[in-house]
C-alpha cells in the first residue's frame, strides 16, 4: 500500500487500466515469444479475446467501455451522429456522454483518478483529481487539468496523438519513427504519475497502436515489406507494459484492454455511392458534400461506420418513409445489405443489425435503424462527395473488427470466457470494491 494511500485512509483495492486502442488479442497470443509480458501477464492473470460493440469504432466503443453501457445510452452512436429532428451532424465530444463514467463512479465514492489520454473526454472534467484529454482534443494546453498536469507534460512533449497522415506516404520509416516518439512520450507521463502513487484509478490509454494498425496491418498479416517494423513496434509497447507491470504497487491491480479488434484492408466501401446507385438515396443537385443535401425522394442514408437510416416522416425533416413501411422498407434494405458482394466476390457485411438488437435506453432517438458489421477486409465509408465507385483503396491497409478486441487482467480469479467490452466497467468496479446496481449496467463483472 503506498504511503498516499495510508495518508488518505482508504483501504480499497485500487486499478490501473491501460487501453491498447484496436489491439486483437490474437496478435499477442501468437508472439508469445516476441511479446515476453503480455505472455507472462496472460499465465499469472486471465486474457482472452473480447467481443466490441456495435458499432466497432473508437468514438463509441470508449464512451462504452468507461461506462459499461450501450450507446443507446452514452448518446455516442460513432465519430459523426445526427441532430435529433434535423439533417445536421456533429463530432460527438466528452459532453455528449450521457452515462456515468467509471472515474465519475470513483471520485462519487470518495477516491481518487488520473485519467490520460482516453478518447472521446474533451474538454476535461474538474471533478476527477488529474485528466488530459485523448483523441480529438486540440491541444495539451486546452487538454489538461489541473495547472500543474498540463505545465508537467509540455515540459516532457507530450503529444494528444502522433501524425497520422505520415502513414499516406509510400515509405514509413517516418511514420513509425513517429509513433515510436508518441508512445514513448506516453509511457514518460504514465510513469510519472503511477508513480506518485496518490490516485485510487489510474486510467490511460495508449492509441498509437491503433494508428500503427491502420497503416501497416496488412504488412504484418501478409508478410508486407514492413512487418518486422510492425513487430518492433510491438515489442516496445509489449515492454511498456512489463514496466508499468512492476512499478505498480501490491495493492493495484492491473487491466489491459482494447476498444476493438483489428483485420486487413483490402476495400473501402462507398455506402452512400452505393445507395445512390441502387436507388435508395438522390440528391437535390450535383453540387452536395452533406447530410441536408439529400433530396426529398431519398429513402435511406448512411453515416460511418456502416449506420444506416431510413428517412423516415415524423423523424426526419423531410422523410419520405411513412411510419407504416417502415418494416417493410429496412427488411428490405437490410436483405441487400447482407447480399452485397465485394469485387473479390466476398460479402461485405458479416451481419447486419437491427437497432432494437443493439441499442437501448434513454438517447435511442438518433440511433440507426440498421448497422453493418463489416466482414474482415472491409472498410464501411458513407461520405456525400467525391466517389463515382462504389468500392476502393485508400492509404490505409488495416480496420477494425467486432470481434478480438483484448482483455487482460492480472488476477487469476477472473473469468473472461464470453466477454464483451461492456464488462470492462463493472469489473473495474468490482476490483474496486465500489458498488453499483447491477441493473445500471449492460455488461457483468468478471471477477
């Protein structure tokens, strides 16, 4: 027990999470040997491969994993959602969180969290003890809270997120270098504040590997000219883990997660090209780059990552649906959907899901009718300008997938068995010896 910990005279077991952004569970699993303390961390604890969340893309799963709760409650559908009653959309932000965070849960409890670099938390909350904000923040100066974390990680260059646009250029050598850089920074400030060994929680989230994935996936699935900087890659954030491993105290327990899983890329998707060419969506002219510019005829839309709406009357400013052939319509726009085939004559879509499967609560109003898992190698896009093709390439050869997110958690009683990353929160809380109604909550407690 550490000696801020007996100042307080809190005796509660403490946490320490560390998210992998989009690492699959089967990439650590098979390097054992490469990966020395994910492999020793799975023999002396529990790991497994998890299920995400529909859908599988960081802007939902974050605000679902901290809170344990389905986005039909956080509100949080994707990286873009839908004004309720209109066509504009905005980038959902921490605000936009309806459900009670897991660190919102602890500082409720009288303890105490260090929250670092999670996505979808900007601007920061002043009722936790320190927290930097993660992915779509615009700076560390506007990022952190209080005064004294923000001037300590300029001071050590610390970054939101590395450069992801280096990965578009042919050769790599600088984008990795530049994610070495990111993650290594990371891991500074993380050690730092473990170590002052005053917070109860201590939640951060590594979201380099999630960029390294998207460029240079396919390179080590299919033996590309960059795997072994992939695996390099790899081996480093594999000994950041060991290292926080061993300078965590006895009395913390620690969990490593991912938001989803990871799969090659080999086609983008074009979803609202393709409604357009079947007949489901028009435009009121040539000249569109967004939602309001649908035309009245239009049946159906899509936002990314593979939702789709019916435009239906009553809901949307100008459906064309009547709430009568509502079934009908999205039986009928989801039997092509799961029909749909790819150039390489794979189907796109693993599965499609209708919103009363996936979503419930209090924030159903702006949910999609239907959700298309993408089968791996498929990258769902669901832009309004700039593609006459329905399917393409771009720089990126890795996405996400539902299934082989990662869990680990250093406790030999644990249970992962069919997990999901709803679990993440009340086992958190379990370890936590915080309690909660159980009814709260979408996932169980592992432990």
């Amino acid at each position: 027990m550490g000696l801020f910990d007996r100042l307080r005279g809190n005796d509660n077991p403490r946490v320490a999470f560390i998210g992998i952004d989009g690492v699959p569970f089967s990439l650590l699993d098979d390097h054992r040997d490469e990966f020395p303390n994910f492999a020793r961390l799975a023999d002396e604890g529990t790991a497994g491969a998890i299920d995400s969340i529909v859908p599988p893309e960081s802007s939902a799963c974050w605000p679902a994993l901290t809170t344990g709760v389905n986005p039909g409650e956080t509100g949080v559908y994707g990286f873009q959602d839908r004004e309720i009653g209109s066509y504009d959309t905005y980038v959902p932000m921490g605000r936009d969180v309806q459900a009670t965070r897991l660190w919102d849960r602890v500082s409720e409890a009288g303890m105490d969290a260090t929250v670092m670099n999670v996505p979808v938390t900007f601007p920061p909350q002043r009722n936790v003890q320190r927290m930097v904000s993660g992915f779509l923040s615009p700076s560390v100066d506007k990022a952190a809270q209080p005064d004294e974390l923000r001037d300590t990680l300029n001071s050590m260059g610390y970054r939101i997120d590395m450069n992801a646009k280096l990965g578009h250029e042919e050769d790599k050598t600088e984008f990795v270098e530049d994610a070495h850089d990111t993650i290594e920074k990371r891991f500074n400030a993380f050690e730092h504040y473990i170590e002052q060994d005053d917070w109860d929680l201590f939640f951060g989230v590594f979201m380099t590997t999630d960029r390294v994935n998207h460029f240079l996936f396919k390179d080590y699935e299919r033996d590309g000219p960059n795997k072994q900087a992939f695996i390099d890659f790899y081996k480093q954030v594999d000994d950041y883990i060991g290292q926080i491993r061993e300078m965590l105290p006895d009395d913390v327990t620690l969990v490593v997660a991912s938001d989803h899983g990871f799969t090659s890329l080999d086609y983008e998707v074009h979803f609202n090209t393709w409604l357009e060419q079947s007949g489901w969506l028009s435009y009121e002219s040539d000249d569109h780059s967004e939602l309001g510019d649908i035309a009245d005829d239009t049946k159906a839309y899509s936002l990314i990552p593979g939702r789709f709406y019916i435009n239906l009357e009553g809901r949307e400013p100008r459906g064309s649906v009547p709430d009568s052939e509502y079934e009908q319509v999205r039986a009928e726009l989801k039997a092509e959907l799961e029909a749909l085939e790819g150039p390489d004559g794979k189907k796109v879509c693993e599965r499609v899901v209708e919103r009363e499967e996936a979503f419930r609560g209090d924030h159903e109003d702006i949910a999609p009718d239907l959700v298309a898992i993408p089968a791996h190698g498929f990258d769902l896009k669901a832009g309004f300008k700039g593609h006459d093709d329905v399917f393409g390439t771009g720089p990126r050869n890795g996405m996400h997938s539902f299934d082989n997110a990662t869990l680990f958690v250093d406790d030999t009683e644990a249970n992962i068995g069919e997990a999901d990353l709803f679990d993440i929160a009340p086992t958190i809380l379990d370890l936590m010896e915080i309690e909660y109604e159980r009814a709260e909550l979408d996932g169980a407690s592992l432990v």
